[in-house]
C-alpha cells in the first residue's frame, strides 16, 4: 500500500471539498499559507498516485502540486 500527501495551490474555492470527492482521496482539508488545501491518498500501486494527480490538475486550474509518499511494506 502506498499514501501520499499531495499538497496543492489552486485559485479555486472549494478547493478541499472537490479533492474529497475524488475516488482515491481518503481525506482533504483547506490550509492556510503556501497551500491551499492537502490530499490524504490511498492505492495500492505507486502509479495509481499519478492517475490521482492527473485528476487534480483536472478539477482546477493548479498553480502548484507538490507530493510525499510513504510506503507500507
């Protein structure tokens, strides 16, 4: 199993309600600073982490994406 913190800069509100929406997002939630909101990710496979950031990149238009990964073994 792998997760990963994807943090993200976006001009929409809202922002961390559509993350949670998508299927692969177990949790997001808004911040304040460099961030506009973080998304909790949950897969099986480190390439599913990419198909997730691509479906970000399509919700909004992204000034920046930033990912951490952990892996369970």
């Amino acid at each position: 199993m792998v997760k990963a913190i994807i943090l993200v800069k976006s001009p929409k509100k809202l922002i961390a309600v559509k993350l949670r929406k998508l299927t692969k997002v177990s949790n997001s939630f808004p911040t304040s600073g460099q961030f506009d909101a973080v998304a909790i990710i949950d897969v099986q496979e480190l390439i599913e982490i990419k198909e997730v950031a691509n479906q970000i990149q399509k919700l909004a238009a992204l000034k920046e994406l930033k990912q951490w990964l952990r892996f369970n073994n």
